[in-house]
C-alpha cells in the first residue's frame, strides 16, 4: 500500500510516454489536405520540398495547430522535434522517421487517412532532408478560412465594470439595527445586514474552551494547554479575549502557522522535481525569511516589494535578497538538453505565480493566446514577463550582513596569507587551468567563444551556450589530482596535509535569489514557443488593471512592478490579500476562488464587507496582525457552529456565515497537535529541512531522504520537515499536502480510508499515544482523573458525563495508550469547532 502513490506517479509516467510515442508518430508524418492538387501544382520540378511541406503539412503542424507539437515552419522548431524527440535526422533520411511515415514504411502511414505523396514530392523530401533541411525561408503559416479575419482581442465596458477591476471603496457600514449589539464590530455589521435580509441572525457565543482552542489552532497550529484554558476561563474581564489573541500573535509559532500559507501560495520545496529531483541547499532560508515577516508583522508591501524587487530596492539588505527566492522556488529542469527553453519555463512560471498570488489573476492561460475568458491578451502576459525577462537567476547567492562579510573577508586573508595555502594554490593553478582549457578546446568553436566571453558581455545564445556546457569544462578533484605526477605529486600531497591542519573559514550564507543580468528584449511568443518571436514587447501592466498614469519606469526594472503591485491604487492586491485571512480563519473566502479574481472567477458574497476591509488594510499600515485582530474580534468569528433548522434550510453552505463552519484541520497541525500532547514537540525554529524517518516500504529501491541523526529533530514542527517534490511526507500527504509544483491557494480537505488508517496506525499517532499515557500517568493518579486529563489535553475541555462513562468502560478492558490512540481518532480532534 505505502508504494501506491509511486505506482500511481509510474503509471501515469507509462501512460504519458504512450500517448508521446502514438502522437509522435501523428506529428512526424505529414496530413495531407482533403483536396486533391492539380497536375504541376505540386508535383515534378514546378515543386519544391518547402511548397509541399506548406500545401500538405502546415495544416496540422504549423498554422494554429501543432499536432504532437510538431512545428515545421522554421528549421530550428522542425529539428526541435515533437513530443518524442526528433522527427528528422539531417542527412540522413533513411534514419528520419518524418521520411519512413509519408514512404508508408511504419504505421500510421503518413498523410494520415490521405492519399498518398507522389515519389516525386517524397523523393524531394528525402533529397532534402540529405542535404540537411535547409530552409531558404520559413513556411508560411496556416491562415484562417477565406473570410474569416484573426479574432481581436479587446476590452469592453462590462470586463471594465467588473467588481475586481473597479478602484477599492470604502463603503459605509449598515445600519447597527441588525447588528447583534449596539456599537458592534463593522464586520458584524456587514454580516447581519445580509442575514436580516434572509431572515437570520448569527449564531450564540461560542463557549470559552471551544473559542480558546479554535483561535489557538488558527493562530499558532497548536493546541491550547489545560493551564491556558483555565486562566482564560477565569478572566472574566472585558478585555480577555483581547489579551489572548495579543498573546497569540506575539507567540513564535505565529510565524510558522501563517508562513506555511503563504509556502503553499509560493510553491515551496527544497528539491528541483523532475527526475532527478536534486536538493536546493539553500532553499530553507526563503522559508525562514517567511516566518520571520509574519513573525515581525512587516507591512505586506513591504513584504511584496522584498519578493518582487528586493535586490533593487534593498540591494544590501540579506533579507530583501533572500525574498527574492520567491521566484525562483517553481519545479526546474537542471539537466535539460535545451536551455534555453529551461529559462523560459522558469521565467514562465514566475510570470504565473505572481500573477496568481498577488494579484488573483490566472495569466498563465495567455501564454499561449489571448485567454479565453478573461480580458487579458497574449501581449498583456509579456509585457507582464517583460520586467524578468533581462534578470539572472543566482541560485547561490551569498547573502551576508555587512559585519559578517568584513568578518569572513578578514579570516580569509588570513587563511590565504599561509604559506602552506599560497603556495598549495599557485602549484594548482597553471594544471587546473591547462586542463580546463584541454576540455574547453573540445567544444564546438561557438561554445568556446561563448566561455571566453567575459559574463557581463554575454548575449543571451552565449549565455546559454555557457549553461548548457559549464559541467563539460569543470576540473573535478580526481581529475587536478591524477594530473599531478613525480615529485609535483608528492609536494601537492604534503602541502594538502599540512592545509588541512587549518581551519578554513566556513563559507557565507547563501540563499536563491535574482539579480539585474543583461538587457534582453521581449518578445510575444507564438503559441508560447520561444523560437517564434513576434512583435517585441516593453514591460508593462495588464491592461485591464493598467493605471492611466505612463509607467514609473521605463527600463522595465522590477522595481516598477513592485511599486504597482503593492499600491494602495491597485484594485486587485489588497482585496487579494484580506480575502486568504478571511479565508484561513472561516474555512472560505469571501471571494470562494482566492487565486481567480477574474471575470469567470466566482463573485464574493459580501463585497462591500471585502472592499471594507481592504480599505482598513492599507488604511492600518498593511499590517496582516492587524487584520487578524480585526477579524477575531468579531461576533462572526466567536459564534457557535451549532446550525439551527431555519439556517440549514435558508443557508445550507454558510455563505451568510450564519454560523462557525467546522474546518478539518491541516496535516501539520495534526501532526504537531500529536508532538505538543504527548510533550515531544521540539521549538527549535529555523534551519535546513529535517529528515523525520518513514516506512521503509515508501523508499524501498530509491534514494533522498536521509533520516536525520538527531532524533530530537524528528519531534520538530512539520514546516520544517525536508520539502521534497517527488515524495511528501507520508503523514502529510495523506491529510492532503499541497502539491509543490504549482501555487496552492486552497488545500483540499478530503475524507478517506487511508486517513483513518493513518489515525490508527501511523507511527506518529502510535508513540504520541504512548508518550501520552505515559504523562497522564504522572500527572493524574486517579483513572477519572486521567480521563479528564486526556480529553483536556486532547480536545481543551472536560468529558461529559456521558463520554465519562464510555471512557472508564474503555479503560475496565484495554491500556491506557489505547484509550489515548481512540480520542486521536475522535472527529473533535481534528476538526475545530
């Protein structure tokens, strides 16, 4: 069972490899069109291979089609090939699977369900695919039918006058009348003016131990201690809950609650995915930069501005640098044949994911063409692009304050200034230097070129030349070592012996970051393929959202995009933002699609209430803290989840809020709920992901998860277990983890078996439960006193009589870490009220 997921990912892996295989086939063969061609149209000498490819192909690979994704208008898309690999071989027809589907010598023969080609056009084809393809100019595409002009993309009054896309108000609370108290909360205004209407009222006050472990659990991830219950129940002033949420958000563990949501929208992992899902050792320090934002309240446009353009704006601040990882932290093919399409995967899914997350747009679907549904065109996603296009992606940037660098530099020099070191690397240099050259002197004259040319002088085809080559011309140790001989040989040993008596100073923190590289141009892209360039393109905004003002910058640094995304004036950003609080503290948002503001994105049931608060937002500093603060004081997030028959029928989904929704907590808060209870949990914040061990079944033949040696750091909280792409951590996973390739704005909260498997048998739930029993024991000497105890520390309140009893039937026939392991499986534990 621990193997299906694998089996599963193996399957669908086969499945894609098939369908490439059938659709490579398609692709590589030619689809004739459905009219014959008259006599010396197309055949004898009147032809040439190009006309035919135009009059019998482009059809299907190179006009608004490119079946398989096999593109023939240019050379360079032609010997990209399709989706499995390469159709033609230069010079070498026989070979080219193009030539063996129109010969009909595989099948499906080519022109597919067509006549046949004349020997004379396969004849030219093979001719030309022996001479090596040439192309004297590019095919002409594929055109719409006789009268039918290209579709324009345009924006009307009513995509304008889209509740998303107008300016943010301020609009006035209603009428105090519905609100359950005189003087109340103006969020509570806003909600029982919409229950009045429906003939509803909110739900009674929440009880104090269900208030106390609900905003617990939604302010720190963790559960509340019986002694915290208590002092809360005996406050019996005004301002006690008041002082509970100042306490929970000045707690440590704020910043780790709310930094995993904001890690879900930014696709966090610690490895690249793909095959080879190699680790990113730096990756945890974006993670940290998060915790500590929440942590520190910094102002959430301040917080945008560092992930946008923190090295622009803050060129010398480590945590401005280190934001900038935000961009960088997508799926990456490290390894890729083509490098240049790797850049612009990577520059592709930036584009995507700020657009999803600050500003609830689904840009990606204009990658491609004008998007289907909503008003932003093809020209918008690259001028949006536009502001990335020229920057470099450092992936071990060193991010030192001022003081450590002069501390690093000054123990260098003192470390290089040894005699022993000095004179170790001058006898190393000239050999490292002739065998790089001896490895660079075997690369094609163009790469070679390229590796010479200094990096700030590089155009972009060198720059990716260096990429795709820099692992040929590396001088390994193995390879500086057997270069040595003779009496060379033994002085570099002795002299690496005597090196090795002094301690090197430990290298820089470094962390994944962008940085200003050369000036490219942007181009629109047809069908998001980056060999066809169209019209170029200078950075701009959406249109649709795009200021009347001319831009703040007309060099395209991201700079301007940050200043624009994170302005009070942008419609979008602001509303974005209060509508993922709002939605991690009710279980929705008030817009139910928070990463899909758009036209076809579902509307908010109470929009005036968000546009409230996203005018309070701006108005209190962008303060996240205090938004939450806000939000909880309201009588619409203390009320009972209790349902009254009048509010199923009127309210069924809770879109009035006319009650508390219950909310299946997530894995991590699951898992550490299990740590704190049974006294493991281990506070340490910070620091490379931790390898908890796992079934040995899940791993059985692979590699990449190195149980930690520490066991105290297995007990740690779940943010800082190892993110890996290709393996989430079981117990996550199961209580389903997002998947980190893509931006995750709402987890899903299924219910299945393996959970309730998990529940009962995981080893995180089995030890909990021991460790449990173990501490009941010494803090409660009677049977009902342990009872008690449990429930408490399980589920913050006292059994009732009723469960009293079950618990003590229980306990009459089975240990007491059994009885722990059943309230773990209780519904009240992992759902809060």
């Amino acid at each position: 069972m621990p193997l299906e997921p694998v089996q599963r990912a193996s399957a669908r892996f086969r499945t894609v490899v098939a369908c490439g295989i059938w659709f490579s086939v398609c692709l590589a063969g030619l689809r004739a069109t459905s009219a014959e061609p008259k006599p010396g149209e197309l055949g004898g000498a009147a032809s040439d291979p190009l006309t035919v490819l135009e009059a019998r192909c482009v059809k299907c690979h190179g006009g608004e089609k490119t079946k398989g994704g096999l593109d023939l208008v240019t050379r360079e898309a032609l010997l990209r090939g399709g989706e499995n690999g390469a159709s033609v071989i230069p010079h070498d027809a026989n070979a080219s699977l193009l030539v063996k589907m129109i010969r009909h010598e595989e099948d499906p023969a080519m022109p597919h369900k067509e006549k046949k080609l004349s020997d004379d056009e396969i004849a030219q084809i093979v001719k030309w695919v022996n001479d090596g393809v040439p192309y004297v100019r590019p095919l002409k595409k594929e055109t719409p039918a006789s009268g039918q002009a290209p579709a324009q993309f345009t924006i009307t009054d009513t995509d304008r006058s889209h509740w998303s896309f107008r300016p943010v108000t301020h609009p006035a609370p209603p009428d105090a009348g519905h609100a359950p108290v005189d003087g109340a909360n103006p969020i509570d205004r806003f909600i029982a003016a919409k229950l009045a209407a429906a003939g509803l009222t909110l739900s009674p006050p929440a009880g104090k131990a269900t208030l106390i472990r609900r905003v617990t659990l939604d302010l720190i991830g963790l559960p509340p201690t019986p002694e915290e219950v208590d002092a809360f129940a005996k406050d019996t002033s005004p301002q006690a809950y008041e002082k509970l949420i100042d306490r929970l958000l000045a707690s440590p563990h704020y910043g780790e609650r709310w930094g995993r949501h904001w890690l879900d929208l930014a696709r966090f992992a610690e490895t690249d995915g793909f095959e080879h899902d190699a680790v990113r050792p730096h990756s945890w320090r974006y993670r940290d930069y998060v915790v500590r934002a929440f942590n520190e309240d910094k102002p959430y446009d301040r917080f945008i501005r560092e992930q946008i353009a923190g090295d622009e704006l803050w060129p010398g601040d480590p945590e401005a640098l280190t934001a900038t990882g935000f961009n960088l932290l997508g799926p990456d093919m490290v390894d890729s044949s083509d490098q240049e399409q790797r850049r612009h995967n990577t520059l592709n899914d930036i584009t995507d994911t700020a657009a999803l997350t600050f500003l609830g747009l689904t840009i990606g679907c204009a990658r491609c063409h004008d998007h289907k549904f909503e008003p932003l065109s093809q020209r918008d996603y690259y001028s949006l692009q536009a502001f990335f296009t020229s920057v470099k992606f450092d992936r071990e940037r060193t991010i030192p304050t001022p003081a450590e660098r002069e501390s690093y530099e000054a123990a260098m020099s003192q470390y290089e200034a040894r005699p022993e070191v000095r004179e170790l690397a001058e006898l190393e240099a000239p050999v490292r230097a002739q065998l790089r050259e001896h490895k660079l002197a075997k690369l094609p004259s163009e790469a070679q070129i390229a590796h010479r040319t200094p990096p700030d002088q590089r155009n972009a085809e060198q720059a990716n030349l260096v990429l795709e080559t820099e692992d040929k011309v590396k001088v390994s140790e193995k390879e500086l070592a057997a270069a040595f001989s003779g009496d060379a040989k033994a002085r570099r040993q002795e002299l690496m012996g005597a090196v090795k008596k002094f301690s090197k100073p430990a290298p820089l923190p470094r962390a994944m970051a962008l940085l200003d590289g050369v000036p490219q141009k942007t181009f629109v892209l047809r069908r998001g393929e980056y060999s066809q360039p169209e019209e170029e393109v200078r950075p701009d905004f959406p249109e649709i959202v795009r200021p009347a003002t001319a831009m703040p910058s007309s060099d395209g640094r991201r700079a301007a995009l940050a200043e624009w995304v994170a302005s009070p004036t942008n419609p979008l950003t602001a509303r974005v933002m209060v509508n993922r609080i709002w939605q991690h503290h009710f279980g929705r948002g008030i817009a139910p699609t928070p990463s899909d503001f758009g036209t076809h994105g579902q509307p908010p049931t109470h929009p005036e209430l968000l546009d409230w608060l996203a005018s309070e937002f701006v108005a209190r500093g962008w303060s996240v803290k205090a938004m939450h603060k806000l939000i909880l004081l309201s009588a619409t997030y203390q009320q009972s989840s209790a349902v009254s028959p009048s509010a199923r029928a009127a309210d069924p989904e809770n879109k009035l809020y006319s009650r508390m929704s219950r909310v299946r907590l997530e894995g991590e808060t699951i898992r550490d709920s299990l740590l704190a209870i049974s006294g493991q949990l281990n506070p340490q914040m910070g620091g490379p992901g931790v390898f908890p061990p796992i079934p040995k079944e899940i791993f059985a033949g692979a590699k990449g998860w190195p149980v930690t040696e520490r066991a105290s750091d297995y007990s740690r909280r779940s943010i800082y277990v190892f993110s890996r792409r290709n393996l989430r951590f079981p117990f996550l996973e199961v209580f389903d983890a997002p998947d980190s390739n893509l931006s995750c704005p709402v987890r899903e909260r299924s219910t299945t078996a393996p959970q309730a498997l998990t529940l009962l048998n995981a080893d995180e739930v089995m030890t909990a439960a021991k460790l449990t029993a173990d501490r009941l024991k010494r803090e409660a000497a009677s049977t009902d006193d342990q009872i008690v105890l449990a429930y408490r520390l399980t589920l913050a309140r006292a059994p009732t009589a009723r469960e009293a009893a079950i618990s003590r039937d229980f306990l009459a026939q089975a240990p007491l870490e059994e009885f722990c392991r059943a309230l773990f499986n209780l519904n009240d534990f992992i759902y809060v009220e």
